[in-house]
C-alpha cells in the first residue's frame, strides 16, 4: 500500500493518480487556493481511498491514542527534530485583514490575531 502528500489544489488529481494499487490519499487540509475535486472513477480504476482526517473527531473519539500522539508531536517540537507551524500575525486593528486572509486562503501557518 501507498500513500501520497497532498501539496495544493493544482497537483491533487496528478498525486492521486500516482498512487499504487490499493493506496490510501489522506485529505489533512488545503493550504490555499480552490478546493479541488477528484474524478469518482480514480478511486475505483486503483482500488483506492480517499480518506479525509479530521483532527476533532480523532481527538474526541480516540483520546488515548491522541495524547501519545501529542506527547510525541510536543517532544519532537521540544528537541528540534520538528519545527512548530508558522505564524501569520495580525493586530487587533488588522483583525478585518486577518479575515480576508484567512477567506482567500493564502497564508501559510496560523492566522493569528493579537493585541
């Protein structure tokens, strides 16, 4: 089995398309641009899934495999082997601005608004 990163609306379809028979595509978010769409024929010409992750639901329905998961994620962070997430920062006056950003989807990392 396979997997592939997902890196942006453009290369979605090809990513897909480069996986083995039987591989998984995990759908953690997008990072800007429009949200693409996948041919429903992709999946089923590979044996293929298309699983979309969504951190709230692991979290609330699998709380002891999310805090290993945290307190690894957390150690990684602490002993530099994993840099934290960038951070987009606003001040409270720009907070109108933060939004826009936010709705055009082309910041990388955190919006962040602070006074």
């Amino acid at each position: 089995m396979s997997s592939s990163i997902q890196s942006g609306g453009a290369n979605f379809e090809s990513l897909f398309r480069s996986l083995a028979k039987d591989g998984r595509h995990l759908v953690v978010g997008f990072a800007g641009g429009a949200i693409p769409a996948l041919p429903a024929n992709l999946p089923l010409l590979k044996s293929a899934a298309l699983v979309g992750v969504e951190i709230r639901h692991f979290l609330a329905s699998r709380p002891r495999e999310a805090q290993v998961v945290r307190t690894a994620l957390f150690a990684d962070v602490a002993n530099g082997s994993l840099a934290p997430p960038r951070v987009a920062p606003f001040r409270l006056a720009e907070a109108k601005d933060a939004l826009e950003a936010l709705a055009r989807r082309d910041r990388i990392g955190k919006v962040v608004v602070s006074s």
